[in-house]
C-alpha cells in the first residue's frame, strides 16, 4: 500500500493504520524475498479485522463528524457521476449571478427524468474557493428555487443533495437578502406539486441546509452529520470555547443514528464501515437504490395528498412533555 493511502488517516485510526502498514511491509519483504507468507502474517491479518471492527462498532460522534469531514469524502458532482446519466447543468438565478456552491440540472435517474439540486464543496483549496467551500450565496438558493419551479412546470422529481456547514455569513450575503432567500425556498419547496427528496451526504448545517431540506423523504448517509449549528459554532456559544467542539457535537445529536430515533429523517443510506471515501462506488450504488426505491413509491402518490402528508411530516416533527400541574391548573 502506498503511502499517500495513510496521509489522511484520522487519530482514532491510527492503531489500525499501523498495523496495515506492518502488513503491507510484511507482504512486500516476502515479495522480494520470494517467501512463502506464514502464521505471522495470518495472525496480524486476523488482528487487523478484528480492531477495524471494534473501532467503527463504536465510534462518538466527533469520530463520526471526522469521517463526515475527510478531505476525500464524495461530493454532490461525484455521485451525479456515479448515478446519473444525461446529466444537464443549470446555471444562475436570472438576477445576479451562478453560485459556484449550488449545481445543478436535469438528468435521468434509472431512466427517469429528474431534477437534481445539490450544495457542492472542493476537495482542494484550489476547488474550495471557486465554490466557496460549498456555502451558497442568496443567489445560490434563488437558483435552486429557479430548478425546482422548472421541475414542477414540467413533473420532474426534485432530489435536492445537502452538503454545507451552512450559507456564506458575509456582509454581502445579508446585503442580498440571505435570510429572505433560505426561508423562500422553504415556503416554495414545502408546496411543490412533484416529490421531493432530500439526501444529507455530508454535513448538513443550519439554514443553509434548510434551504434545501424540505422534502416528502428526507435520507441520510450513514456518517452524514445534520445539526442546527456547526460544532464550532455551537462550541463559541455554549462554552465560550470553540476547541470544545466535540464535547458541543455530543450534545446536538447530529448523527443519522440520532436523528432517526426521533424521526427527523426517514432513512439511513448505508456507507462502508471506513466511510464513503475508501468506496466511491459502493456509496452511490446504496444511495441510487434508496433514491430509486423512495421515487417509486411517491410518485404512485396524487400531488394533493403528496403536499398533504409533507405538511403533516415537517408539522409533526418534534415533541413536546406538560407537566401534570400545569394541566391541573389549565383545568381550574
């Protein structure tokens, strides 16, 4: 194995990194050697297995958002690669500009004609910046409200892609009308006509994944993350400490785990257990079976109970306890 495979590895990883590379260095002595590979290698092997599966068994939540954050994590444009096909790209809000953040068109689905809408991030600096590390501009959320209005006029599905720590917090974003653009697209995307699936692949915060969050099915990525705050963010305010930010993740529950058990989201797409990034392949194939398996089943659904039950979804998330003395008191 060459050593730019170790480059990215993460602390927690590090037991079972050292151990493959004492394999890896095993193999290839016996390789130059011409020696046959004995019990030494069998047994390191065996204890390879069985401490990748101890660890990934019982990752926190910071060891998940690490995952949820490696630099070679799949992005929107990967997957629409990997599983779609006529893929057309639409650009600009027809007001001000092409939000680098926000890509999108249409494409097939499995032969279907869709409309997909996603926040995209870089994977280098270089990228990063001509996307603005995937934080959309208010220009970003007209042009995916543009798509969305394009799929509805002509009965496209919109699969909308969440991937962002939240919209870009700059002096010109609130000059344009940040806020009013977020919460448009919740108005519009809570009404559309055509089934609507939200997929977070990556980190899903705040209204900056709102804006594209509203959906008849919302899923998941196994070591996706979805919180109302970035960790740091979180950190800042609760403990006036931003390096507190594992301690602030913990209590957010913003895992697919977490967010499942009180129904936030409605399914986990599974990933391999080291994450997205060492199977580019397997990911998309368990995320384009969900995305097909979900379609199928809404699109059976007559557009006003389609709009209906998305009301009744999003109106009954949450929960709430009254204290028996308050309704004692209500009662008096």
């Amino acid at each position: 194995m060459a050593d730019e495979q170790y480059q990215y590895n993460m602390e927690f990883e590090k037991p079972l990194v050292e151990l493959r590379k004492q394999i890896d260095q095993m193999k290839n002595y016996a390789k130059e050697k011409n020696m046959p590979l004995g019990k030494e290698l069998t047994a390191l092997e065996d204890r390879a297995k069985k401490l990748r599966e101890e660890i990934y068994r019982n990752l926190t939540t910071w060891q998940v958002v690490q995952i949820m954050r490696h630099p070679k994590r799949p992005r929107m444009l990967d997957y629409t690669a990997l599983i779609f096909t006529d893929y057309q790209e639409m650009h600009g809000d027809r007001s001000f500009a092409d939000d680098k953040a926000v890509v999108g068109g249409m494409a097939k689905l499995d032969g279907m004609p869709v409309m997909i809408i996603g926040l995209q991030k870089g994977k280098d600096t270089k990228e990063n910046l001509m996307r603005n590390f995937g934080m959309a501009q208010p220009e970003g959320y007209r042009k995916a409200l543009r798509m969305m209005k394009f799929a509805e006029k002509f009965g496209l599905p919109v699969l909308t892609f969440i991937d962002t720590s939240g919209a870009f917090p700059g002096l010109e974003g609130e000059e344009r009308g940040v806020a009013e653009a977020i919460a448009r697209n919740l108005l519009e995307m809570a009404r559309l006509k055509v089934p609507v699936i939200a997929t977070v692949i990556g980190e899903g915060g705040s209204g900056g994944a709102l804006g594209l969050g509203v959906g008849d099915r919302i899923l998941m990525l196994k070591y996706a993350t979805y919180s109302v705050i970035s960790f740091e963010g979180a950190a800042a305010i609760l403990y006036k400490d931003s390096s507190k930010a594992a301690e602030a993740a913990e209590s957010l529950k913003p895992t697919a785990k977490d967010l499942l058990e009180i129904k936030i989201i409605d399914e986990i797409v599974d990933e391999p257990m080291e994450g997205a990034h060492v199977d580019y392949e397997f990911t998309a194939n368990k995320l384009k079976e969900a995305l097909v398996r979900n379609l199928q089943e809404l699109m059976k659904i007559p557009a006003d109970r389609l709009l209906e039950e998305r009301y009744l979804k999003f109106r009954n998330m949450g929960f709430y306890e009254r204290k028996q003395a308050a309704v004692e008191n209500e009662n008096e």
